[in-house]
C-alpha cells in the first residue's frame, strides 16, 4: 500500500515537472482577444457611467467575446508574456511623446523649406543600420520614419538589418540617423530585444548614387 502510494506521488510530480517544463510562458493570445472584444463591446455600447449599466454591458460583453474568441482561437496562435507588455508602457508613452515631438519640428522644417524661394533642397538617401532585430521593432521605426515629413522608408534589406531611409535634404544626416537612433533605443528595451542601448550603433552611410538633387546626364 505505501509502495502504491509513493509511486503514485512520484508519478504525480513526474506529470506536474513535465507540465512545468512543457508549458509556454505567457497567456494564450486568444484570451487576450476576449479581453480586447470585451472592451470593444463596452466602448461600443456606451453606457451610462454607473456601476449597474457598465457591468451589465461588461457581462455581456464577455458573454459574446468568449465563444468568438475560443471557436477562432486559430486566428489568435502562440501567446503573449502580458508582465513584459506592462513593463513596456511606460516605454511605449515616451517613445510617443519623442515621436510626437520629431513630428511637429519636422513639420515646420518641411514647410520651411518648402514656402522659402531662397531654399535649396539637396534630396538623398541614407542607409542605416539597425541593432533591433524582432519584425515588430523594425516596422515601428521603418512607420515612424515614414510618418516623419521629410523623410520616408524606402526599402529594408533583411540581410544586412538596413533600412534605407529617403530625405528630401541630405545636409544634415547626422541629424536623421540621430532621431533614429533614439527610437532604436527605445524599441530596444520595448521589444526585449538582445542588444542593448549601451551597444555601439553601426555608422550609417549617405549613398551619392541615390541622390536625387543634381542634374542629370543625357
């Protein structure tokens, strides 16, 4: 009977390790989705902000959310760790506050340029290497890039991790690959990438062949 007893509790711990060890870290993405449908539902009902309406709407938002979500779960693969999310906000708000920032000064600079006669744009290229290596972190400063007036992403080698950034005036590259180079450090530590902030940035490089600002050969 102890034998029995004591196999059983060693079987028991054999299951629990190989579930521990087995087991993703993170949770199921398509229970985040009942999360995000919920919220949905709530937003779009708007309801009076009481207690008895808006827990009403969050109950029957759930109720919705969740066989949508567990019946298409195949459209929510893999899972997400929600702690390293939360630890991103706060990353994430001022990566947008220094975006928001580029934004409105690259605004003004562009209709500087554009509203003064006396301007001479010099328009180029400049090919920028990247230390994020994650798809996400590389979209968001390909978008951001774009997003920028002035500047635009035009290609990404995956190869090399260069992103080949088009200006409409290549005076002044440092100050280009500069603004980069802050989002690339944020997006670093928001991706939990494996390199760091303190890590070397590769030099970038202003192509001539590129530059779109001479005259042309006949």
């Amino acid at each position: 009977m102890s034998a029995d007893a004591d196999a059983d509790t060693d079987a028991d711990a054999n299951v629990d390790a190989d579930a521990d060890a087995g087991t993703p870290a993170g949770t199921q993405r398509w229970k985040l989705a009942v999360v995000a449908l919920t919220v949905t539902w709530v937003f779009a009902a708007a309801p009076p902000a009481e207690p008895g309406p808006l827990a009403l709407e969050i109950l029957v938002g759930v109720v919705f959310a969740l066989p949508v979500a567990y019946f298409g779960r195949a459209f929510f693969p893999g899972r997400t760790d929600v702690d390293r999310v939360a630890r991103s906000i706060p990353l994430a708000a001022r990566y947008l506050g220094f975006f928001v920032k580029e934004l409105l000064v690259a605004n003004v600079t562009v209709a500087r340029l554009v509203l003064d006669p006396r301007a001479e744009l010099d328009p180029g290229v400049v090919d920028v290497p990247l230390r994020v290596e994650t798809p996400g972190a590389i979209t968001l400063i390909a978008n951001s890039i774009t997003l920028t007036p002035g500047t635009l992403s035009m290609d990404y080698d995956d190869d090399a991790n260069v992103v080949r950034v088009h200006t409409v005036d290549i005076a002044d590259p440092d100050g280009i690959v500069t603004t980069i180079r802050i989002w690339e450090d944020y997006a670093l530590r928001m991706f939990d990438e494996d390199a760091s902030p303190d890590d070397a940035a590769p030099n970038y490089v202003v192509d001539p062949a590129d530059t779109l600002g001479g005259d042309t050969d006949e």
